[in-house]
C-alpha cells in the first residue's frame, strides 16, 4: 500500500481526548481528522485504500528514546533491520539509539556512518546519539542539534572507552553542549565497593538478588544527584534515563509543564513490571543496569510517572543471547530485548486500571516528541508525518517462540498473554505492518528536531 490511507470509524486517542472518527492520510502526512461527531471527512478519497478500524485504537506511533540495536560490531546479537523490523510490530515507529556499539561513537564521522547504515536498514524513524568520553569534547561540541536527538553520557560503567568520570569534563560538556544531555547514571566507586563486599562473601558465585544491592539505591542517587545538579549549575537540558528507585524521584518536578522543563526524566518499562522477588523466577534474563529494585520502588516509580515527576515510556531495548545470559553473575551480561512487547505491556496496566490508555499515549508518544522537540511526530495533527498504530484492545497475545522477532530469539514476556494486539502500524503515511505482514519496501527516515 503506497502512502495513502483513509482510516475510518477508528477510536481515536490523542492528546488526552479519546473521540470516534476518520484520518485521511496522503502523500505521507495527516491530511485531516474528522470527529464522527461532525461528520464524515468531506474530501475526494477515491482511489484511496480504506481501512475500517472499527472497535480499534488508533493511536500516535510510539518515540523509544532509549534503544540499543547493537549496529555496528555486535549484531550476532541484533541490527538495525531485525529490532527495527521487531519495534514496528510492537508500535515503535521512531527509535533513538545509543552509541556504545562498535565502535564506540566518539565522532562526528562514525555517528555519520551509522545514519548512513540505517537508510538502507531501518524500516523506522531514526536518530542517534553522539556519544561522550573523557576527551572527546571537540567533537561533542559539532553535533548539530536539528539533525542529532542528544549526547549520550555514561555516568555508570559501559561498553569500551565511554565511562565519563573526570568531574572537569562533565563541567565541560554540561556547560558548553548545545542540546540535550541524556545520562545514564550509576556510581561508579559505589558500585566497585559493593561488587569487593560481595566478592568477598561469594567470591564468583555471587546469587543474582545480589544485583539491586551492588548496583544499589545509593548508587543511582548518588549519580542522579550530581547529574541534576550539574545541569541546574549550568541550565543545561538534562534528561536521565532509566530511573530505578523510589528515592531518585524527590530530585525531580511535577508541577511544571513539560515543554518548560529543563530536566526530564525516564522510567523504562521493565521497572514497572519486575521486581527484586523476580529474580528467582527469570534470573539473568530481567538483569538490567541500572538493577531491578524493590516492590517499593516499583510502586513509587509508578506513583511518580502518574504524578509527571517522570515524563516518558521507554525500553533501554538491549539484547544479548540466551547463551550470553545464562551464565553466572559477573558473565552475564545487562540487557534484555523489550521493543516489540513495551506497548503491549503498557496497555496490560491501562487493562488493570493502572494507567489510562490517554497516559500512556502521551508517556510513549507525546511526551518523548515534546522533551527532544521531535518534528511533526508523535501527535495526531492534520500537517504532520503519518506515524500512526491501530491497536485492538480486547485481543489476546500470547508471547512465545514463533510469534518473537528479535534476533536473540527470546523475551522476558516469553509464555505471558497480552490483553491487547498491535494490529496495523504506518510509518509516513505507508501501512508497512498488517498483522504480522510487513512492507519493507520503503525505509524510515531520519528524525528532524525543532532546535
């Protein structure tokens, strides 16, 4: 199906309204909604393919701004094809990912090298990091903030050469940089202190509950804290990725609107699912950095994303194989595969009358657009890129072997059952999924940001 669509009878979510209606999409854009309410859409369709989304969602595209699809140098265990491929039957139309690949992107060269990559590969939207070191700051500084979703900045252990811990070169970067700073924040000498008490009482075998307590609350604070303040120091646009625990949130706001804030803040969904009394249950396949917490903290993180002290939704999507997984503590790696299912799994608490199904469209699709000043995405807007999903609520997913795309081949969710289906997903204004049929004919592109 070419990039013209007429959706009708859909239920439409959208900027907190929740309304019966039609969008006519052409040439790739909304050309315009029209609320059952007042009538049909009054314009010429003929010729236009129709489909009639009775008794479905339609929603805008979900924006991940926090995914890892391994590309370059690690894609035995994924690539921007497969987990792109894996985000649009999950609702993913635009995914910003992470430069701890390798190579690591220390350059404007190399962070070129992966937009070229992704012309030929991504079948989403696309952005990527340019990422931070101890001496790489010239380059920091080139990054073109209308092309480029933000810097990247470990401030917890990583991949290769991308642990930043010289306090003169965070003062540096967070007072010169020219767009967002998205962080990644765990204490390093908290953690290498915790890791020798656990050595020393385990030595190599160290129980997997062991994980939250080493990579701890102190830790996450700790880091947080200096991010925060680092960024109120030099009014610089912050954004800190996947918080863990209950304790983080007094460092951040609600009460101010989120086009106005200068510091945002992310939970991911694996921490509102799991908990530390999961551990026995899945193991090494729900170990993540930063570590699943508390039942406590689980329910805080909640509280506060409800109250917008956490303003987006997203995966910190990072596979690793089941082989690379199963192994012991300090062997098994960080990561787990989460884009095809984060949505679906949203929804699951909108159907425990958790979350409203309007949150969690502006958490996933709104909030992500307004905190990196997306281009005409993520809304419902006549003018804008048709980034649009149809979503059955009522019909049931089973996660299980032959239905999961990621190049890993397994999920956490793995034997769950969904209570909702992705059903159809439009990447500018093309259908390019169908109940689990694709069209890869036409690429995403490259995400544009208003700076």
């Amino acid at each position: 199906m070419k990039n013209n669509c007429h959706i009708i009878n859909a239920v439409i979510v959208n900027e907190g309204e929740i309304f019966e209606g039609d969008v006519l999409i052409k040439d790739g854009q909304i050309e315009k909604i029209g609320r059952k309410a007042e009538g049909s859409i009054v314009l010429n369709t003929k010729g236009i393919p129709q489909i009639d989304a009775k008794g479905k969602y339609l929603i805008p595209g979900v924006i991940d701004d926090q995914v890892h699809f391994r590309d370059p140098g690690l894609t035995h265990k994924a690539d921007i094809y497969t987990e792109s491929k894996a985000a649009i039957a999950g609702g993913i139309t635009s995914f910003m990912e992470m430069p701890n690949t390798i190579p690591n992107v220390l350059t404007q060269e190399l962070l070129e090298d992966k937009y070229k990559m992704a012309t030929t590969k991504s079948l989403a939207n696309y952005s990527f990091y340019m990422g931070a070191s101890n001496d790489n700051i010239e380059e920091i500084l080139k990054t073109d903030p209308a092309t480029v979703c933000g810097i990247k900045v470990f401030m917890g252990s990583s991949t290769g050469n991308m642990l930043v811990d010289n306090i003169d070169v965070l003062n540096e970067i967070f007072s010169k940089a020219k767009l967002l700073i998205a962080v990644h924040c765990e204490d390093e000498d908290t953690i290498k202190n915790n890791t020798k008490i656990f050595r020393e009482k385990y030595g190599e075998n160290i129980p997997l509950e062991a994980h939250p307590l080493i990579r701890s609350e102190e830790a996450c604070y700790k880091s947080s804290k200096l991010a925060v303040g680092l960024a109120k120091l030099h009014n610089t646009r912050l954004h800190v990725l996947h918080l863990s625990t209950a304790k983080e949130m007094e460092l951040f706001e609600s009460d101010i609107p989120l086009e106005n804030k200068r510091i945002t803040a992310e939970v991911c969904v694996h921490h509102l699912w799991f908990n530390n009394l999961d551990y026995e249950k899945y193991g090494t396949r729900i170990k993540w950095n930063p570590a699943i917490k508390t039942k406590n903290d689980q329910k805080e993180l909640f509280s506060a994303l409800l109250d917008n002290k956490l303003d987006v939704i997203a995966t910190d999507h990072a596979p690793h194989t089941l082989e690379e997984k199963t192994n012991t503590y300090f062997k098994a790696p960080s990561g787990g595969p989460l884009v095809q299912h984060a949505l679906q799994a949203m929804l699951d608490f909108y159907h425990q009358d958790k979350i409203s199904i309007e949150r969690v469209v502006e958490k996933m699709c709104h909030a992500p657009a307004v905190c990196f000043q997306v281009e005409k995405r993520g809304f419902i807007r006549e003018g804008y890129h048709a980034d649009i999903v149809l979503v059955d609520a009522d019909k049931q997913t089973e996660v299980n072997k032959s239905n999961i795309l990621y190049k890993v081949g397994w999920s956490p969710f793995e034997g769950h059952t969904f209570q909702s289906k992705i059903t159809h997903t439009f990447v500018n204004g093309r259908l390019v999924y169908e109940n689990g049929v694709f069209d890869e004919s036409v690429k995403g592109k490259r995400l544009k940001f208003n700076r």
